[in-house]
C-alpha cells in the first residue's frame, strides 16, 4: 500500500486527480428489483432487500463492475467500492451483519479488477481503488431521543469494532487506501480512524487515509455543529493525504467551504 500511496501523492503533485462520481443514482438508472438484490443467494431471505445496494456485489457483481468500469472510461484516476453501507451497523436493517466482512471484499476485488484493467490499457496513467467507510446510520455526538439528550444508540468502542471489521476487510480486498467519507458527525470519523490505525498495528503496515466531510447549513457547520475550521482541526492528527467535502449543497455552494479548508489543510 506504501508503494501505491506514494504514486498516487506524486501524479497529486502534477495534476488534479479525478474521483469517480455517485454509485447510488448510477445503481438507480440500472433499477434492479427485488430479484435481483436477492439473487439466486438470497432468494429466500425473511426481510426485503431491496436497496441494499452494498449486497449487489455478491449478488449483481456485473452490474457494480459495469459501473466501476463506466466511470473509468469517462476519465476517473480513482474509483471508490461500493461499501458506503458494508457495515456491521447499516446492514442490521436487513439482518445481513454477518456478510459485511464478505461484501468488502468482493467490493474491493470488483473495483480493484476494473482499475488494474484500466491501468493494463493506459500504462502512463495508473487507476487507483479507494475503500470506501460511510459513517454508519448512527451518531455519536448526538441523541436520536430529543427527550433524552445524554443518551447514545451507539458506544464509542461500538463504533470502532464496526469499522476495524470495515477496514480489515477492505485491506485484505486490495484497496489503495481508505476513504472515511460523508462525514456529518466528526466523533465517527474519529472512531474510523483509530479502528485504522489499530489495524495498522495488528498488521504491521501503514494504511493512507483520505477523509472527506459533510456540511448541513449553508454556514458550514455538520451536523455535530463543527464548523469547516473545527472539523479540520479534530481530525488534523490522523494525518490524512487529503482532505475534503461530498455531497451537501453540490459543488457551486461547497466551494467556499473548500476554499476555508484548503486554506487550513496541509495535505
């Protein structure tokens, strides 16, 4: 990972890197049904799979590979796996914690094929696969009961435990580097990256970590209340090779915020 991290921070150095763009509304335009979030696998599950775009890459490998491969061709340096939700948290909605150590690795594996293809096709400009980490469906700075403000539906050595399984998985798919992203509560963030840096001591190898906020007010602040400058400065130690924000207001409005960020950031 150290070889692939220090190419990926030299081309950074030369031109702007391309992300890939949104696995979700590319999934939607394919509109899998039922079926086919179940494949023949799952075709007897109790409860409804459908939208669990994460089991797709067990069940519909093709159709997730198709995308990688899209976004590849449309000019993308690095494409992300689809494992926004390949967690232990989000997937007991469907009763499928078991499987996400699974989902990560065939997640990383489809989009690590894709980008090795591409690179075999353009030696002079390698692809690069992120590992994907969404921040769960849960919060750690805020109570889900407005009667009951001290109270947390998840605990901070929780939320580790579900992103070292996360990580490792990830990692041992084959993945450049991991992305903790669309971050609206920084205690998570901070929660992935200590499950990443013990990984690294568990493993004995120095894993990059890219991480990427997001905004809920037009004033820049997450949902934790942070401000942009805030939100830099509390994740600031994991010493991340870049630093970002997703999603929010789309790119017109988050470019001011980016613009207070890049001037903070020394990554």
């Amino acid at each position: 990972m150290a070889a692939r991290a220090a190419r990926l921070a030299e081309l950074a150095g030369e031109r702007i890197l391309l992300f890939d763009g949104a696995m979700g509304t590319m999934i939607q335009r394919a509109r899998p049904d039922e079926a086919t979030y179940r494949g023949p696998r799952f075709a007897d599950w109790p409860q409804p799979l459908k939208g669990n775009n994460d089991l797709l890459v067990l069940t519909a490998p093709e159709l997730i590979a198709d995308i990688h491969r899209a976004y590849l061709a449309a000019g993308a340096d690095i494409i992300e796996t689809n494992t926004f939700n390949a967690n232990r948290i989000s997937q007991a909605d469907y009763g499928m914690e078991d499987y996400v150590s699974e989902m990560n690795r065939a997640a990383a594996r489809l989009a690590r094929k894709a980008a090795d293809e591409a690179t075999e096709a353009e030696p002079d400009r390698p692809r690069f696969v992120a590992g994907a980490i969404g921040p769960t469906n849960k919060t750690l700075s805020v109570s889900p009961d407005v009667a009951d403000p001290g109270f947390r539906a998840v605990t901070f050595d929780e939320m580790v435990a579900v992103y070292h399984e996360q990580a490792a998985a990830l990692v041992e798919g084959g993945v450049d580097f991991l992305l903790i992203e669309t971050i609206f509560d920084t205690l998570n963030a901070k929660a992935a990256v200590f499950a990443i840096r013990e990984l690294e001591d568990a493993l004995g190898i120095e894993i990059p970590v890219m991480i990427s906020g997001t905004i809920t007010d037009m004033a820049g602040r997450n949902l934790s209340g942070q401000t942009v400058e805030a939100f830099w400065i509390s994740i600031a130690h994991a010493e991340p090779v870049a630093v970002g924000l997703n999603c929010s207001f789309g790119a017109v409005h988050l470019r001011p915020h980016l613009e207070r960020l890049a001037a903070m950031a020394d990554t």
